[in-house]
C-alpha cells in the first residue's frame, strides 16, 4: 500500500511457469515470505501434450491455493494472471475499459496489490475483487479460453470487459 510517501509494501511476484511454481517458492524458503504480500500471476499449464495446453489443477483446487496453502504466512494474491506480460503493467495497449481480476483471503494485501495495479495504469473501477483465493480457480480456468482467443484475434494485446445491465 502506498506508504504515504509514494512507496508500496514489500511485495514478491510469482510469474514462474505454473508447473514448477511450488517448487520454485519452496527454495525461495516459507521464512524469506513470511509476511510479504506473493501476487501470484502464474497458470498451472501442461504443455506436455503440445498446444492447446490443458491445466494440471482445476475444479476443486487451483495453484493459488495450493501456494497459499504451503505458505500460509504469505499473504497471496492471484492477479494478473489473465493478461499478457506487457498488457500488465500497460493496460493502455488494449484500448478502451477492460477489466483485470484479483483475489485473496488477505483485505490489506489485495488493497495494496490494488494499489500496485493503478500505478500500473489499471483504474480503480477496471480492478474486480473476485473475493477469495478459492477464486484463482475461475481465474486459472479462463486461461485456455484465453489462449483460443489469442489464436482468433491475432495478438495477445487483447483483454474482456464485464458489462451488466
């Protein structure tokens, strides 16, 4: 969360490849993210079979929860996970209102992680908290439709925009 001073809290960005993802951070050690706020940005995909990749975790659990699970110190949020890389920190590249989507069991940190977001250049109002970490798993599901529609659109500088009536 900005600091007043214009400094955001100690954060740690996971944006390993979801299959090495819990590996990766038990190197990283439960005691180095002790307390820190994890945006987890990681896609449990399996590649192994070629393309389109199928998901080595869905329906009843997603890599979110798994982590937060490992790491119950850690304050995960799943977030940007549903945007290419340079769409993430640049929201402009798609034109118009679109939407990015969060969640988490920890309000502080998805404020902060929120805070993170509008500096990027994501307005307040286009931040969805989806509630809960369980909610990584609609956010991982959306994955490989993500993937098809890249293949029809031709560029992944593309997002959605939830409407309602």
């Amino acid at each position: 969360m900005d600091k007043g001073d214009g400094r955001i809290g100690e954060m740690v960005l996971n944006a390993t490849s979801g299959t090495v993802s819990l590996e990766v951070l038990n190197r990283v050690g439960a005691d180095n993210l002790s307390g820190k706020i994890l945006i987890d940005v990681s896609n449990p995909l399996d590649f192994s079979a070629g393309m389109p990749p199928t998901l080595t975790i869905c329906n009843t659990e997603s890599l979110g929860e798994q982590i937060q699970s490992a790491f119950p110190s850690t304050r995960v949020v799943k977030a940007l996970n549903t945007v290419n890389a340079e769409v993430m920190v640049n929201p402009s590249l798609v034109p118009g209102a679109h939407n990015v989507f969060m969640c988490g069991n920890d309000a502080q940190a998805k404020t902060e992680v929120a805070a993170l977001l509008e500096r990027f250049g994501w307005p307040s109002a286009s931040i969805f908290d989806l509630g809960d970490i369980s909610s990584a798993r609609g956010t991982e599901m959306y994955v490989p439709l993500w993937l098809r529609l890249w293949g029809v659109v031709g560029t992944s500088h593309f997002n959605i925009k939830v409407v309602s009536a």
